[in-house]
C-alpha cells in the first residue's frame, strides 16, 4: 500500500521508493528506504510527519505518495 | 593542523565550533542554521589547530547547495582530520554518515554530542565499543558546557599520527561490479567511492575528482565504454542503474542498524513522549494557529514593555552629557561650526540611535533566540506549508522569513536551505516584508506615539502590521510564481529536531551583549557619517536656501502624495545603509529646518513631529512605508551575492518600494475621500 493510505499512528515498513532521481536521493538521505519503519504521527493539508529511526520527518504528501510500504 | 567539523543538521556542529575556538558562531535548533564555511583557531599542546565548521549534511551523496560544500570538503578537502560529530539521541541515522566518511579517510574522530539529552531520554551509550567496531576513537560530549572538549583534542592529536584500520562498507552484490573498475582506478582515494560515483554517472563528483587528480574520468570514451558494459551486466543479472544508490544506502543502513543494536540501549521506550505531546499542540490546526500569533504578540509586548527603561534611561544620559560634550569642545576654543557639527550632527544622532534603536533591538533578539533554540521554528514551517504551497513555494520559505525578523541580510543567506532555485528566489525577493530588528524601534516609537499609549493594544497594532506584512510575503510569493518565476511547488521535505531546552540566561547575555555591540559598530560605521552628512545639507547654504531644505522642497510633492513629506522620504534615501537610522535623521532633519532646538523627552519628540504637520495617516504611512521600501545596502549586497544577479538584485529592490509606494498611495486617498 501507499504511504499515504497509512493511518496517524500506524506503523509500516518501506517497501519500495520510486520517486524521481532528486527526491530519492533526498529520502535515501535522510534514511528512507527498503526495510525501514515508519510512522506518522502528525498531518495538515499537505504534510505528514513520520516517525523514522527515531527521528521525526516531515514529508509533503505530494512525495510521500511515491513510498510503498507494507504493515 | 586543519580539522574539519562535519556531522548531520542540527546535531551541534557550530556549537562544538565554538567550545573549541571561542568563537560564537550563531547556532540554532534546526536543520540548516549554518549555510557556509567557518574558520576559528585553537592551540592544544603546543600544537594550532585551524578548525572549519561546516554546513550539516545527512549524506555524501546528497545535492543540495548547503550540503555540497560539505560533501565537496570531505572528497577533495584539505584537512589532516575530521571531526564526525553525531547526535547522541539518533546514532543510527547519524551512523550512516560516519560510515561514508571512514570509505574516504580514517583520520577521524567520532564526537558524540548531546549525551545530556540522550541521558534524560534514557538512552545509554557504550563509547568503547562503538570505537572499536569503527576503528576509530569515539568521544562523548556535551557542546554546550563544554564537556569533552579536552578529550576530543586528545583524540585528535592522536588520530592524525595513526594509520587505523576503519570499517569500511560491505558493498555485497555490488562488490562484483565494483571490481572490474579497479584496474583504471588509481589508488589516491577509496576506489569503491570512485566506483560507485562513476556507475552513477555522478558528473559533479567526477569532475571535482579530475580536477583534483589530474585525470579524465568525465570525459575519457573508455571509461564510459567500460562503465556501460558493467551496467548491462547488472541489468542482465536482474538489478537496476536505480537500484545502485538504494543498494548502497541499504547496505550502509544495515550495517548501521547491527552497530547499533551492539552499542545503543534505549531504556525508556518511551522516551520522546514530551516532544509528541508539544508537537501535537504546537501543530494542531486551531491551538498551533494561535500560539503562532500569540507567541508573536507576546515577544512584541515583552519588548515594548522592557525597551522603555533602557531607554529612557539612556536618553536622559546622552541628552545630559550633550551639554557637557558641546561645552568641552567650545572651551577648546574650537570653530563654532565644527563644535556644532560634531555635537548636534554626529553625536546626536549616535546618541538617538542607541538610546532609541537599541533597546528594543536589544530585547527582541534575545527571545527570538529563545524561541529558534527551543525548536519552535521548523514546526511554523510545517504548519504554513499548506499556505506556502498554495503560493507556489514551501514551508522551509517561513524558516527563512522568520529569520528576516532578525536581519533580512540573513534571511536572505538563510534561503540557501530551500533546494529548488525558483523556490531560492522567492524566498530571497519577499524577504524584506518581515520587518528587521532595525525597523522594529520605529514602529514601536510611531505606535506609542500617535496610535495608543497602551502597551497591550500597541502590541496588538504591531502584531498586526507584522501579519499584514506577511500576507504580503504571501501575496507577492504567489504572484511572482504566476509570473516571472513561473512553476509550482512539488516536493518538500523537513526535519522536525526535537525540542530542546534554551539555556536562557546564556542567550539573554549573549544576544544582548552581540546586538549592541552590532548596533554599535553600525552606529559607528553608518550613523555617525549619516549624522555629519545630513548636519551638512542642513547647514551649508545655496542661495538662500540650505541644500537639504532644496532636497525637501524637491520631494515634497512626491511625499505628500505618499502621505508623508519631503524630509520623510528624504530619511529614507538617507537611511538606505542602515534601517535604524531613518527616525534619528527624520528628526535632525525637522530640527535644522528650525522649529525647536532642544528634545529632552518623548513628548517634545512627538510635539516636533506634529508642529511638522504630522498626524495619525503620516505616522501609518511612514510605518507602512518603512516595511514596505526598498532593502538597506547591506541587505541588498547580500541579494547581488546570493543571486549572482543584477537583476533578481534590481527587483528586490524595486518590488517592495513599488510596493510601499502604492500601499501608501491607497490609504492616503481613502483618507481623502
Ligand atoms: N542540550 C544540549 N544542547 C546542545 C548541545 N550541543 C548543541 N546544543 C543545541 O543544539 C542546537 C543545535 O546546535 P548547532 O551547533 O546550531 O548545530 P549545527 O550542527 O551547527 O546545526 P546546522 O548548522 O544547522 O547543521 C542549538 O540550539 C544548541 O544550543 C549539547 O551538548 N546539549
Ligand atoms: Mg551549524
């Protein structure tokens, strides 16, 4: 499923990214990748924000769309 | 020696920097505070160090304009050693770094920073351990009391002799096509680096590579020949050119993950509920709207309140040693004409500018400080994304316009963070809509003056003007986006670094201490000039006339049509260096036109003001026009130098003094009718 259909609080694990170049890039950065939990914990409009490795990352849901993640 | 300080975002970089300098290069709690280099110096043992603090990066293969100095310095830098500082409460992530910089160097010391966090999240460490399994020492600090300083300069002094071992990245299945590059990869620098670069077809690391070493991995046919056989053979075997980056990555994070299971016990499993909870407040569509604004007109109210002292305290001084001053000068039997110059043109408007300017400058930095040191920031930037994205920009805009409240010349660098060019621009042309700390006093001044005494209701009315201007931020944000910055906003990606608590005493007397003695180099550099400058125009006589009196009798009609008059617009075309400058030389210039020769206190300065035909519609023009004109000297400096660009430099001046000069033209004829 996508990361987006992911509810608030509900943990997933990245499944697969596909984004263009840039972006990847940025999400591999910043540790997302194959294998690794996720889970968001706020939102608005445009964003969530994800917990990851400890860390809390805000993603546009316009980006996040393009994770895949399994539950 | 020169050692380079480098390390994720916001993991307290500079504020290692500056425990090992002494120096007091700016920090802050979030991501992208530094945005270039800096040097400092340290003797330890006999020995100088020339350290560098950089700009933080969460990995070497990242691209970002910030992250690319430091990526760039780690490959190709001259340094004898690195300093890998890492966030004790995320060494996972923080890992991952770490192991990219040990494929390239193993002069390398690993710093643990924040332990006084990690220690209260209960997260529990073993330093001796991690230090074995990377080969390389790993020292705990905390940066802020300077614990563990000594020991890192230990470490250091020990590294750059040693010839460690280090762990290096298990590339696995990448590892076979790695190999068949070996051969025409020379041995100066990691070859699975140089390899992976070359399948990725990384022409900026290349280049950088053949520049330095003298080779033509860029350009040479067969190379490329060779890089593409190795490509088809990945894909023969099932994996993507994608894949490579992913693969990398997977491996060092995995890697990453296995240390830390060894060495990292998190023995509170919930240990970050505090920061949900702020989180979820401070986010929160109703209450995060209204602690944005309330926290704005709550930092307003403390400082009209707390500036009043100061200042009238300082007024009364300045305004007695005056006397003094003038007396000690005439009974040197100096030139009349010189005493006058010096006294009523460069020391008064010194004199103003403190006494004025800088207590209110003095007070609003400080908890601005508190606020950026909290980690407040980058929660505004995730709650006006939406607002943002709509203009055609992103949240990381308001980091950057938040920033303009300080300075606009640092909003203006600050925009380096924002990885879309177009985005950049933005960012940097509206920038001077926030009013700066420089323009702040006048506000404050006009407001207390001619709309309410009341402090509370004052607060109000400037958080008002403050919102005000950011809807124009807004505005013009999305105009330029429908015009000459033609594009939408699609990507945006921001960390939220976990609160932190602001040491405030230390920011209360650092900021203080660094705002007036900023202020006061200006005053020195920019006033004092601008003082004799304008005591001349006044004094010096052509036909009849004195020169600033034709100036403003020249602007005059313009000024009226504005709302204001021809020594108002005058100040501001004198004030261009320097914002705070335009009410001490709005005054000298009504009092050389002779109407009243002492100003002993607020009252007789709102009393010339009138006597000058001034009423409620000036004071709100002048205030208006003050946001909206063009940026000072220094700020638009900085734009010609970020920008590269005559242009972008031209219509971010332009813009805002289009602006201003509608906004006011506006209110000035509703007025009329
Ligand atoms: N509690 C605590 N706070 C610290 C420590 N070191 C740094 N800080 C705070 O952490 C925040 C970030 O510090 P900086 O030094 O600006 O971080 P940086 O790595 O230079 O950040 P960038 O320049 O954005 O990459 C600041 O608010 C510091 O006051 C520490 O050891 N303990
Ligand atoms: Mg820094």
């Amino acid at each position: 499923m996508k990361l987006n259909d992911l509810k608030l609080y509900e943990e997933g694990i990245i499944n697969k990214v596909t984004a263009s170049e840039d972006i990847k890039r940025r999400f591999l950065d910043i540790g997302i990748n194959r294998g690794v939990k996720i889970k968001p914990i706020l939102s608005n409009k445009t964003m969530r924000a994800y917990l990851i490795k400890g860390t809390v990352i805000g993603i546009r849901l316009n980006d996040s769309k393009n994770i895949e993640v399994i539950i | 020696m020169r050692v380079g300080l480098i390390g994720n975002p916001n993991v307290g970089k500079s504020t290692i920097f500056n425990a090992l300098t002494g120096m007091h290069q700016h920090t802050g709690n979030w991501p992208g505070k530094t945005v270039d280099k800096a040097y400092g110096y340290r003797v330890y043992n006999g020995v100088q160090y020339i350290i560098e603090d950089l700009p933080g990066t969460y990995s070497l293969i990242s691209h970002s304009k910030e992250e690319e100095i430091t990526r760039d310095y780690v490959y190709f830098g001259d340094y004898d050693a690195l300093i890998v500082v890492c966030d004790a409460c995320s060494i996972e992530r923080n890992l991952n770094l770490v192991m990219q910089v040990l494929e390239v160097t193993n002069k390398v010391v690993v710093c643990v920073n924040l332990i006084d966090e990690a220690k209260k999240k209960k997260i529990e460490i073993d330093f001796n351990k991690l230090s074995d399994i990377l080969g390389v020492p790993v020292v705990g600090t905390i940066a802020r009391s300077k614990k563990g300083i000594d020991n890192l300069l230990d470490d250091l002094s020990r590294v750059i002799y040693s010839h460690n071992d280090v762990k290096k990245i298990n590339y696995e299945v990448l590892d076979n096509y790695l190999v068949k590059l070996f051969d025409i990869i020379p041995n100066y620098f990691s070859k699975n680096v140089v390899g992976v670069h070359l399948l990725l077809k990384d022409y900026d690391f290349l280049n950088s590579y053949d520049y330095k070493y003298n080779t033509d991995f860029s350009s040479n046919s067969l190379v490329k020949k060779r890089v593409s056989t190795i490509l088809n053979d990945m894909f023969k075997d099932g994996l993507d050119y994608d894949d490579i980056q992913t693969l990398v990555m997977e491996n060092v994070s995995v890697e990453c993950e296995k240390i830390c299971s060894k060495v990292v016990r998190f023995n509170d499993k919930n240990y970050d509920k505090n920061d949900r909870f702020l989180d979820k407040i401070f986010t929160n569509k109703v209450s995060g709207s209204l602690i944005m604004i309330g926290l704005l007109f709550l930092v307003l109210w403390i400082t009209i309140v707390f500036a009043n002292y100061p200042s009238q305290f300082l007024y009364d001084l300045f305004f007695k040693f005056e006397k003094v001053l003038f007396n000690f000068l005439a009974f040197f039997h100096i030139p009349s004409f010189i005493v006058n110059a010096l006294v009523y043109g460069v020391y008064r408007v010194l004199a103003w500018v403190v006494a004025v300017m800088l207590p209110p400058m003095a007070i609003f930095f400080p908890l601005f400080t508190i606020l950026e040191d909290l980690g407040y920031l980058p929660r505004i930037a995730f709650n006006l994304d939406g607002i943002y994205q709509k203009c055609g920009s992103c949240g990381k805009q308001a980091l950057t316009m938040v920033q303009g409240f300080g300075c606009n010349a640092v909003g203006v660098t600050g925009s380096r963070i924002i990885d879309s060019p177009r985005e950049r621009l933005l960012s940097i042309v509206t920038n001077s809509f926030v009013p700066c700390n420089g323009r702040f006093p006048l506000l404050i001044s006009l407001i207390s003056m001619f709309l309410v005494s009341n402090k509370v209701f004052g607060s109000l009315i400037l958080t008002l003007f403050i919102v005000f201007g950011i809807f124009i931020t807004f505005l013009i944000t999305k105009i330029l986006s429908k015009t000459l910055l033609k594009g939408f906003s699609s990507s945006f990606i921001l960390e939220l670094p976990p609160y932190r608590r602001p040491q405030i005493g230390k920011v209360i007397v650092r900021s203080i201490f660094d705002r007036t003695l900023f202020v006061l180099k200006r005053a020195v550099i920019v006033s004092a000039p601008a003082g004799l400058i304008i005591w001349l125009l006044a004094n010096i006589y052509i036909g009849g006339s004195s020169i600033l009196g034709i100036c403003t009798d020249f602007l005059s009609p313009f000024g009226s049509i504005l709302g204001m008059d021809g020594v108002i617009l005058m100040a501001f075309l004198l004030g261009f260096p320097a914002n705070e400058i335009v009410i001490p030389i709005m005054i000298m210039g009504y009092m050389s036109l002779g109407y009243i020769i002492d100003i002993n206190n607020t009252q007789e300065l709102y009393n010339l003001f009138l006597n000058n035909g001034w009423n409620i519609v000036t004071s709100i023009c002048v205030m208006l026009f003050s946001i909206f004109h063009f940026p000072c000297m220094t700020t638009l400096l900085t734009i010609k130098k970020e920008t590269g660009s005559l242009k972008w430099t031209f219509l971010s001046f332009i813009i805002p003094l289009a602006l201003g000069i509608i906004v006011c033209f506006i209110v000035n004829l509703i007025v009329k009718i």
